[in-house]
C-alpha cells in the first residue's frame, strides 16, 4: 500500500477526485484563457488594419504620400494614447520612429503563407520609446518608385486590460463549478458508501447477537461479499457448536468420576492430594477449551429460562414445601448460551432448594451493561469465613444429601468465561445471599 494514501477510503476518492478536479478546472481556465486572448487580439489586428488602410489610400503609385490628406485622414484613429502609425517609402519615413519597420521588427508569430495575389498585412511586435511593448500589424506596398511599408501600432496593454479584466470573473465562475462539484462529490460519496456503512452494522448485530447473518440484498459490488460474509458465520456457529459439545461432553464424562475418587480418598491424604493435581489439571485445560468454545455473540432471555428451571427444581424438590418467588423483568436479556445459562441457574436453584427453609427469591436488575441476578434463600446460610472456601472444588460445608461440591465451583467458573461473577453474602435475617453478574445482550 502507497504510503502517502489516507487510510479511508472515502478520504481516497476525495484526494483523486480534487486531483482530477483541480487539473480539469486548470485546463479549462487555461483553454478559455488562450480562447479569449485569441479573440481579443483577432479585434486588435481588424482595428489595425483599417488603420493600414486608411494609410494606404493617402499612397499614391509613384509612393508619395498625400500629406493634406494624411492629416484629414489619420484623425479618424481616434485619441486613444499609445497608438502610433509610420509610413516609410522611398521619400523617407513618416510617423512614430519608435514604430517599427520590416528591418526592425519580425513576425510572431511567422505569418502564414499568403495565398495568390497582394500580400496582406502581418503582425510585428516591438518596444515604444518609452519602454512600453508594441503590439503592430505592417504591410507593403510596391510602387513605381520602389516599396512603401505602412505600419499602425497599439500598445500591447491594449490586449491584456481585457484579459486581466475577464479573467477575474472567469476564476470566481471556475471557483463557484469547483465548489458545486465538491458538493455534488460528497454527495455522491455519502449515498455510495451507505451500503458499505449499513453491512458493517450489520457485521457488528452478528458479532454481539443481535443478527444471525446479513442482509443479501446489496449491490452488485457488495453481494458476494454478504454471500462469504453469510457462509462464514455459518461455518462459524457449526465450528462452535462442535467445539461447546466436545468440551462439554467431555466435562460431564470426567467431572463426576473425579468427583467421586475424591470423596473416596479423603482418608488418605496422598492419594487424594494427587487427585485434586489430576482434577485441577482436567479443570484448567477444561476451562481453557470451553473459552475457546463460548458464544459471546448470543441473546438469551432471563426470565423464560428462570421460570422453566424454578418449575424443574420445585416438581423435583422432596423437602418441605417450597416456594420460589421470581422477580424477573421480561425484557432482560443476557449475552450467555442458552445451554450455559440453564446450567448457571440449575446449580444455584439446586443448591438453594437444598438447603433454604421455604422461600426462594430470584430477582434481575440491569446494572450499566451487566445485569445482577440475585437468589436469595431463608435457609442457615454461610459463615462468611467459609463463602471463599466453598468456591474452591470439591468443598462441602454439608455432608448431607447428594452432591460432590462442585456446584457453585462450575458457577464461579463458567460465569468468569462469560466475563461475569460469582459473589455470595448474607440474606438478613438469615440465609443466603447469592449474586451472578453476567453481561448484558
């Protein structure tokens, strides 16, 4: 990539866009300029000309010059300063001896070839007395007595006053078309780049959930790209969904069986030190491959997903009777897998079943881009001595009941993928205060 090009690509077409603009406005000045001056100087040369002719017609064939009707004749050029005449033949010169003469002056440009017949005049340039260019048209004539040159002259500012003077309004026109054509131009971007803007939208729904895929309908430039951009996060979702069922049949297949080798070893403290090595090196690359394998990008409602597991855990509960109050709006949503989410909520309803008196409380509340999902129960409790130790794996404050001490472990643990968190409290009066901190969709 060139080094000097801007980064955007909208800055891109900007900079050859006024590139392209600049060099067309400078030609097109320049074309007009030329054409003007062309045509200032053609009314020049026709005005010069009557002049020659008018000197011309006080020449007679022997080429003396008719002075009495030179004077009446040469009042007709006008009062205009600066414009000189010469008449040089074989009686010497008259007029302007600054105005120059065949032997003094030389075309500019060179003439053209004159057609058949009397040669007409031709352009001279040459410098005034005072310093000042000429600008001057010169013509011979043959007499009988040999050539007599006619010269008429005018100062060359004759031909740039109205150049300079047109040419102002010609650069304010030239301005004004450069202005409308940046606007026209960044217009143009601005409707040309929509698509692009709206597919990077889109692109973004897809990364936090919001979208499965984009949409097809784009322009011909960009349908292939929405097609690859389709067919990639296809493969994506199946590339996930494989990798999630690996790493969690291969958590289910390992978890309860060291679980269980552990509880049997307790007595033997050896034994059992190398078991929770081997349980702490299942977990850690667990954990590893699962983070691999977390679906950031879901949406999954909250308070269908309570509802259900509050209804498993109270048919399922065999204790006294239960009640579990849910205070949970319906439209909180958190980026978690469906599947993780159960299994966050299965672990803390079950734990809290086990061990509250009668009331379960389940409350959601948004907390800036997080939501706080707290389960409060009326049961004894955990002294807060003992809230660290019951997060470390395979710890057990009560040996009734089933259960291997995992639970709130794979909680603390599954929420932490998620970018979320474990915390437990007290529940005054008594009982305890369990709150998960997950992202928000």
């Amino acid at each position: 990539m060139t080094r000097w090009l801007p980064r955007s690509l909208q800055a891109r077409m900007l900079l050859v866009s006024a590139v392209a603009t600049s060099l067309a406005l400078v030609l097109a000045g320049a074309v007009m300029a030329g054409l003007l001056g062309r045509f200032v100087t053609e009314g020049l040369d026709r005005r010069l000309d009557a002049q020659l002719l008018v000197l011309a017609s006080v020449v007679d064939r022997d080429g003396r010059v008719d002075r009495a009707r030179l004077t009446e004749r040469v009042a007709v050029f006008g009062g205009d300063p600066g414009w000189q005449w010469r008449i040089a033949g074989p009686d010497g010169a008259i007029g302007a001896a600054d105005v120059p003469v065949p032997a003094a002056g030389r075309p500019t440009p060179p003439a053209p070839p004159a057609p058949p017949g009397p040669p007409g005049p031709h352009p001279v340039e040459a410098k005034a007395a005072d310093g000042g260019a000429l600008h001057a048209r010169t013509i011979t004539l043959a007499t009988r007595r040999g050539d007599v040159t006619l010269t008429a002259a005018a100062p060359r500012a004759v031909l740039t006053r109205p150049i300079e003077g047109a040419l102002a309004p010609l650069l304010l026109a030239l301005g004004g078309v450069a202005a409308l054509l940046t606007v026209a131009l960044l217009v143009q971007l601005r409707v040309a780049l929509r698509p692009l803007h709206r597919l990077r939208e889109q692109v973004a729904a897809i990364r936090t959930g919001a979208r499965e895929k984009v949409d097809a309908d784009q322009p011909a430039e960009l349908a292939p790209l929405a097609s690859e951009l389709n067919a990639l996060t296809a493969d994506n979702v199946v590339t996930l969904a494989t990798a999630r069922a690996s790493a969690a049949n291969l958590a289910h297949a390992l978890k309860t069986p060291v679980a269980a080798l552990a509880i049997d070893l307790r007595d033997q403290p050896r034994l059992a030190a190398t078991v929770a090595r081997i349980d702490s090196t299942i977990r850690h690359h667990l954990a590893r491959a699962r983070a691999a394998a977390v679906n950031r990008r879901v949406t999954t409602p909250l308070a269908p997903a309570v509802a259900d597991i509050a209804a498993v855990v109270e048919r399922l509960h065999d204790g006294p009777p239960l009640t579990i109050v849910r205070e949970v709006a319906d439209d909180i949503a958190v980026a978690v897998d469906a599947q993780d989410l159960d299994e966050l909520l299965g672990n803390l309803l079950d734990n809290a079943a086990r061990h509250a008196g009668s009331l379960i409380v389940i409350a959601a509340r948004r907390d800036g881009r997080s939501v706080a999902l707290t389960i409060a129960d009326d049961g004894p409790g955990i002294p807060a001595a003992a809230r660290a130790q019951v997060l470390q794996p395979g710890t057990r404050l009560d040996e009734r009941g089933d259960g291997h001490g995992f639970g709130l472990t794979i909680v603390a643990e599954l929420a932490g993928l998620y970018g979320g968190a474990l915390a437990l409290a007290e529940n005054a009066p008594h009982g305890l205060l369990v709150t998960l901190t997950l992202p928000t969709a």
